[in-house]
C-alpha cells in the first residue's frame, strides 16, 4: 500500500514538472518569437563597429565585414537605405560618405561593405589604409527610400559602377522574401568586365530566382568575347530590358551624376513619369 502511495505521488510529481517545463518553453518562444531586435545604428551619433574581415577582389575592390556587438544584432537598416561612414583622408581630415551596405538585417552579427577605391578618393584613402581589428565609425540609417513588399509590381533597376549596392540590397531583400512577388530587371553598366562588382552574387541570383530577377550587363570597353551591351545605356537598351512605363512599376537609377542625368532624359523621352522613377 505504501509502494503504491509512492508511486502515485511520484507520477504526480513528475507530470506537475512536465507541466511546468513545458509552460516555461512556451513563454520562452512567446518572448522569442514576438521580440523585436533593435537596430545597432544611431541617426544622430557616430557609433563604431570592428573590422574584423577584409577580402580583396581585385585591384581597386576590397569586402569589409564589421563586426556588431553580439552574434544575434542587427545593423537596423531599412531596405534602400544607406550609412554615413566617417574616416580621415591623406592630410589627415576628416571626410564623411554615404555606403549601402550589401548586408540585410537576416545576416546577424555582422554587417559587409563592398569598396572600390578611387586613387584621389578621400574615404577611399581612410579604407585603403584600415586594418583588421581597426574600428569604423558609422551613423544612419539615411535615405529618401521607403519600400514595402508589393508596392510595385516590377522594378526597373540601372547602376552604374559602384551604384550597385543600394541595387543589391534591395533586389536581396525582394527575392529572398517568400512574401514578396516583385519582379526586378537590372541593367548595370561598367567601363571594364573587370570594373563589374558583385557578379558572382549577381548571376547566383538570376540563377536561383529564374524569371524573377534579370541582369544585364553594359561595358564600354568589353573583352573580345562578350554577348551583354556595348557602349553606353541607350533608350534602346532601357526599352528592351526594363519594364514598360506604367502606374505599378518604378525605376530606379544609381551612378556617377551625369550617367544619372543621362539616363533621367532616356526614361523621360520613354514615358516614364518622375513619379515612376527614384534616384539614389
């Protein structure tokens, strides 16, 4: 009789612990699962963040990973949006630039930057010369762009050169949302196949999201074997690869200003009202 007493009061015990356990996980996913991470960035003081990996793409192109505070932060960057990153160039003065980086707020921890380095360029000096275990200080987020899942049905996206970040980022953000259907057409133009960044994350996406996403590649100076656009980005070549105008699709432009000038007047003499296009 007391064995029996025993053991229902340790049957008792046992599921009053499973109970308690169990509740404990749930409140414990609840929290998780309904948290908001708060951004590491602050718009209106300079904040610094490790440099902690620095890959060199080419002669003149090198990818800065910063690290943030804790493997689980987040950078706090809307889509489309850019930072302010505050250096010193060669006299030793102060420069500040805006940089998109090529990183979303789902890749935790850390956050990249992608560089091309001009030879007379201020922060190009200060990130030519910065080193692992250097500390970057950055500020934002800044930026005219605001985009939410759906708001268009396609956009029409031309860069040029190092324009290419903000494009990046945002066609990223787009593809890799199952929520999201918006079809993205890219035309990017460079001097050389060598100037191109980002190509290999480029074409891994038009392979990865056929149909959805479409890259074409526009160089001045193209290699003897080469089956994209030569010359420069003509209305020819904006007819052809980007979305016709209409009320559902936007364009947007990225470049050196009088590639940005340039192709204002192609989209302008092809429809496309200043309501359908967006310049970085």
């Amino acid at each position: 009789m007391d064995l029996e007493f025993l053991q229902s009061v340790d049957v008792q015990i046992l599921a009053g612990v499973a109970v308690a356990v169990l509740a404990i996980v749930v409140a414990v996913a609840y929290l998780f699962s309904s948290r908001k991470f708060k951004g590491c960035l602050d718009p209106e003081n300079f904040k610094e963040f490790k440099l902690v990996k620095r890959q060199q793409l080419s002669h003149n192109v090198a990818k800065f990973t910063f690290e943030l505070p804790t493997p689980t932060s987040v950078l706090g960057l809307p889509i489309g949006q850019h930072i302010s990153c505050r250096g010193k160039d060669s006299q030793g003065d102060e420069v500040i630039k805006p940089y998109t980086p090529t990183t979303l707020d789902s890749d935790v921890g850390y956050f990249e930057l992608v560089i091309k380095m001009y030879p007379q360029g201020r922060m190009s000096y200060h990130f030519r010369e910065i080193h692992v275990g250097d500390y970057l200080a950055v500020k934002g987020p800044k930026g005219r762009f605001s985009y939410q899942p759906g708001q268009v049905r396609a956009f029409g996206m031309i860069a040029g050169g190092s324009g290419i970040t903000p494009m990046f980022q945002v066609a990223r953000a787009i593809l890799e949302n199952p929520k999201d259907t918006t079809n993205v057409h890219l035309i990017y133009a460079n001097v050389t196949y060598e100037d191109i960044l980002l190509k290999e994350e480029l074409d891994s996406l038009v392979a990865k999201y056929p149909g959805r996403f479409k890259v074409y590649y526009v160089l001045n100076q193209p290699p003897e074997v080469w089956d994209g656009g030569v010359g420069y980005v003509s209305k020819e070549i904006i007819q052809t690869h980007c979305p016709a105008p209409a009320p559902d699709i936007q364009i947007l432009m990225c470049g050196p200003p009088p590639m940005n000038k340039a192709m204002a007047g192609h989209l302008e003499a092809l429809g496309y009202s200043t309501d359908m296009q967006f310049q970085f």
